[in-house]
C-alpha cells in the first residue's frame, strides 16, 4: 500500500502539505479530493520522490520510490499528459521508458492495444490531443503492470467514451488487487468510480472514509413532502422531534423535513388523518457532500458581488483593474 506519516512540505512561510497522515490500500479505487490549492499534486509529487518533504514520510509497499530499483514495475504514475519529448513518436516515448526500466517490447505493444493507440504508434507526441495523450499517459503508467498505480486528473481531456473507459479501467485494476490513486474535481465520476476517499483542505486531512459513510456523515438527508394540509402536518412533524421548512416560494403544499425517515413521516401523517400527495427522500449526492466539508478550505472562489474576481484580481463591472 501507499503509506503517508505526518507528511509536510513547507515553501518558504507557506505550508503546502500539512502533517498528512492516511493510507491508500490495495483492492479499491481511492479518489483523492480537495479545492484547488489544497496539496494534493504536491503530496503526490512526494509518493513519488518529485519533491522532497519537509518533514515525514511517504512510502510505497515500504519503501521510499527512490530506493525501488525498477520504479515502473512497482508504481505506475501519471501525473502530466503532456510529460513525453514532443518530437518522439508514440512508441519510441513508450520504448525508452520500457528499456529504463528492463521491460520487454511486447509489452509496449500490449499497452497500446489496451490504451487504443496501436494505429497512432508512429506519430508524434507532441502532436496528439490532450485526450491523446492522456491515453499515452496510461499506457506509460501501465507498462510496468505495476501493483500500484497513481492518476492525477485522468480525465482530462477525454471524451464522453474515454471517461467511461478509463473509469472501467480503474476499477478492473483494483478489481486485480491493485492499489490505485487517482485525484479529480469531477464529483459525478468521483461518485461512479471510488470506493474510499481521502479528502484534504489546505494542506490538512479533512476526510479518510468509505465513499457511502463520506455522504451520510457530510449531509443532512431530507424528504419532500406534498400535502393540502401543510400546515398541521408541519406542527405535528415538529411536535415528532422533525425540522420542517416551507418547500419553496409559491409551492404551499409543499415542505422540507429533516431529521425524520420518510417512514415516520408517514406514520405521523396517518395517524393524524394527513392526506399526503408525496413523500420523496433526497440523498445528497458526493458533490453536496463535498462542497459542505470543503466550504472553509476553499482559497479561491469567485466573488458575489456586480465584480468578477480573477486570479487574485478584483475586476469591476466593466473589467476595471
């Protein structure tokens, strides 16, 4: 597994990565969140021996990636689409990098046939698409079947087919026992992919859990209710320990409860002659989830105000400086 102690990297008075501690094991796709600013292309960078950490450690399978002798055949990364010489062709990049590594021929040509880049072999690096090379990227990644493997926004750059097929990719390997690391901002695909997820804010751990148990610990489920009776069905909810609130402007059979299971409302309702119309339960989704754990550790957001806020600029209404 990936292990992290009390992992920290200052740059001068700023503190990127802040005592991080958490492990990411084998057999399930970890997603590695957190807004933008928050560490995690840093901490990554650290597991694999890029940048040097403050203070701490980060190991793979027990071990600094420095100190492994084949890196490429125990840790398969990608961390820049963009990261091959542009001017060397597909499979020449792919050629150097299994020579490195003592990595056969054949099996650069296997990792085309699974990225889909066996008909583009000859062509230039730096000429692809960024969803090209994000393909090239895990092709790079896969070259030493590593049994760990770290993504840094895979996605990127892919189209609708792409992200379907390297979601079906990651979860195939961890499927394989695996240990896979990926970070992304997409909280739908977030959702359709991870199992466990690690969630950091300026630098701190926010979140180690399970991807249910991350949802149900960040949220407060509710459940829509319709009724011509509203109003007593509101002050029996209450007097039943439930929090209600109109369900909206001009909707006044409409209300929002929380704290209550959709089955107890019902109760209630029956038991004091409430004729309901519906009774819907809202799940909040990862993003919800996301966003209420995250709202403190955000660095840069837009502003609301008539001005627009641009790296760090206050721009006015017309643009003014």
């Amino acid at each position: 597994m990936i292990e992290l102690r009390r992992l920290t990297k200052r740059h001068g008075r700023t503190t990127a990565v802040d005592d991080l501690s958490f492990d990411v094991r084998p057999g399930a796709v970890t997603g590695f969140l957190g807004p933008n600013g928050a560490g995690k292309t840093t901490t990554m960078r650290m597991i694999l021996g890029l940048d040097a950490p403050t203070s701490g450690t980060a190991t793979i399978r027990g071990r600094r990636y420095a100190d492994l002798p084949f890196p490429m055949r125990e840790v398969g990364a990608l961390l820049d689409a963009r990261a091959a010489h542009p001017n060397r062709s597909v499979l020449a990049h792919l050629l150097s990098l299994a020579q490195s590594n003592g990595i056969a021929r054949s099996r650069v040509d296997e990792v085309l046939g699974i990225v889909g880049l066996s008909g583009i072999a000859g062509r230039r690096a730096g000429g692809l698409s960024l969803g090209m090379s994000q393909r090239l990227g895990i092709a790079a990644a896969l070259l030493g079947d590593p049994a760990v493997l770290v993504f840094d926004e895979p996605v990127n750059g892919l189209d609708p087919e792409g992200v379907v097929w390297i979601r079906t990719l990651m979860r195939g390997l961890a499927a394989e026992g695996r240990t896979v690391l990926v970070s992304s901002h997409l909280m739908s695909e977030t959702a359709l992919t991870a199992d466990h997820l690690v969630v950091i804010g300026r630098g701190r751990l926010l979140a180690d859990a399970g991807l249910d148990a991350f949802v149900r610990a960040n949220s407060r489920e509710t459940v829509l209710v319709r009724t011509p009776e509203a109003e007593e069905l509101a002050h029996r909810l209450r007097d039943t320990g439930g929090t209600v609130r109109p369900g909206g402007a001009g909707q006044a059979d409409a209300l929002v409860v929380t704290g209550m299971e959709s089955a107890v409302i019902g109760k209630v309702a029956m038991a004091h002659g409430v004729v309901l119309h519906e009774l819907t339960p809202h799940r909040t989704s990862l993003e919800e989830a996301y966003m209420e754990l995250t709202r403190d550790s955000v660095e840069f957001s837009g502003m609301e105000s008539g001005g627009v806020e641009l790296g760090g600029m206050d721009l006015g209404p017309r643009g003014e400086r």
